[in-house]
C-alpha cells in the first residue's frame, strides 16, 4: 500500500460535509494524506475553500506553531465522487449523513472496496457500531470515532468499541487520534453511546421547554451557563451542531430504543422544516452573522 512521508498511508473520509471538512483538516495538519469521497458535487466543489478557512481559523487560535505548511496541507486532499477511489486506503472514517439505511449501504459497499485489513470506523452520532459492523465480512475491524463539532478545536474523541471490535483495531484507532492530537475516551457499543444518549434528550427537552413557552432559547442556555457553568447552553450547542443533525439523531435513537423521549419535538421540526438549521444556515434557536460569499 502507498505510503505518505510519515508511514501511515492513505486515509479515507466519507462525507465533505461539516463534520467530514473538519476531520479531513485534523489528519492533512498531521501529515496524512487523505481522500475525501461525497457524491453531492456542490459538496466538493466548496470544500477546498472551506478547508482552507478552516487550516487559517485554526491557525490563528493555536499557540503552537503548525506542523505542515498550508499549501502542503491542502493538497494533501483528493476530492472525489466515487468510492472506489478508497481501494488504497488502510483506515476510512464515516461522516455520511445520519440514517440508517445510507449508513447501512455504505458499510457494505467500503467492505467490497477497502483492503481486507483496513478499519472502518463511523463517526455516527447514534447509530450502534454492531449494526453496520454486521453489513461487512470484517466486523473485527469495525468500530466508532465520534468526533465532535468543529473538530479541530476539539481535544478528544468518544471511541465506540463495538461487540466484535478487536483489540488491534481499537489500539489503531487510539494511535491514529494520538497522532492528531487527540485523546480517544473508549466507551461501548449502545444507541447514542454516552455523548448523543444523554446530549440529545437534553436539547429535545430544551427545545420543548421552548415550545411551552416556559423560557425563551436564550434564558433556556443562560440557565445552563450561569447556573451549571456549561460553557454553552444546549440550544446553542444544537445549533452548532446543526438541527437537522439533531433531528435525524432523535430519530435513529427512537428507532434504536423504541423510547418515544427521543421523538423530535414540534418546535424542533418545524425549524428544521423552515431551513432554520443553526449556525450553517444562519438561523436556529438563535440568529447567526451571515456568512462573507466567497
């Protein structure tokens, strides 16, 4: 298998989205070189300009000086619409949008293109890492990073080790964090694992506070930050997020659990439905700047 200047091979990102830029970022400013598949071309075609906001952003917050100059880092991505470009890839990270069945599909499809000995991991916000293990013939190199948003300013990551999760493979996937930075924090394989299990009740719950009329988004957050010192309430965080996300999360975990706490609420759908979707869209719980044009 090709490998890049410090020995780790190609890495793959399915996804070119939020979660899916950020993640490409985090890897090309270690040193990798990465291949970023997403079938939607206006995803890849502002993609590279988003990367590049992202590597200047960061590079502004960061005390440390960068590893990998910018024009290095950015061409460290290839950008593509077709899987089968990962055929070289030892190690695939998932950021495909949050169903069940896509997710499902693209698990079985990695397993025809990937090398037998690569692992799959799925930054899946709830879905448990048994299910699309079962849709490959290497389930013992299944398992979950959990990424949070934006993840690059994030120190750690909630690594989901699935039933059949090997411990190679989990002693991959806490090297490979290592080498970006990160701290992996090892749960075990459940709907939502510890973060969105707990994370998304709150906002449903927050959002139906609303929706009742008890508060308003903003004293709803400032409850939480002034009262509990979060450093963000949890309709902000929702908002960071992306409320679609936060949707299409409750609705996997009420599939999952059968638990109707996790039904969306109202308030929270009809934003959804309206293009109100948080920061990315410029409006959520909360009102956002809106965006320079490139």
């Amino acid at each position: 298998m090709p490998q890049d200047s410090a020995g780790s091979g190609v890495i793959g990102v399915v996804g070119a989205g939020t979660m899916g830029v950020g993640i490409a970022q985090c890897l090309v400013e270690a040193g990798h070189r990465v291949v970023t598949v997403d079938p939607e071309d206006a995803a890849r075609a502002t993609a590279p300009g988003r990367l590049r906001d992202g590597i200047r952003l960061a590079r502004m917050v960061r005390e440390a000086p960068a590893a990998v100059p910018m024009d290095r880092a950015l061409a460290a991505v290839t950008w593509t619409a077709r899987l089968a470009d990962l055929a070289e890839a030892r190690f695939v990270l998932d950021c495909a949008p949050e169903r069940i069945p896509l997710k499902e599909r693209l698990f079985r499809e990695l397993d025809e293109v990937c090398p037998s000995g690569a692992v799959l991991a799925t930054g899946t916000s709830a879905i448990p890492v048994e299910r699309l293990a079962a849709r490959t013939a290497r389930p013992e190199r299944v398992l979950g990073l959990h990424f949070m948003n934006p993840a690059p300013m994030k120190e750690a990551v909630e690594v989901v080790r699935g039933p059949r999760t090997s411990d190679e493979t989990l002693d991959t996937a806490l090297a490979l964090l290592a080498g970006i930075g990160k701290k992996g924090i090892v749960v075990h394989d459940g709907p939502g694992f510890v973060s969105n299990r707990v994370l998304m009740l709150t906002v449903n719950e927050a959002a139906t506070v609303v929706q009742q009329g008890t508060a308003d988004p903003a004293t709803v957050d400032r409850i939480f930050q002034e009262c509990f010192g979060h450093t963000m309430g949890p309709l902000a965080t929702g908002d960071l997020i992306g409320l679609d996300t936060i949707v299409d999360t409750l609705y996997v975990l009420l599939e999952c659990t059968g638990d109707q706490r996790f039904q969306p609420c109202e308030g929270l759908r009809a934003l959804v439905a309206d293009g109100h979707l948080g920061r990315k869209s410029g409006r959520g719980f909360h009102r956002y700047p809106a965006r320079a044009p490139r």
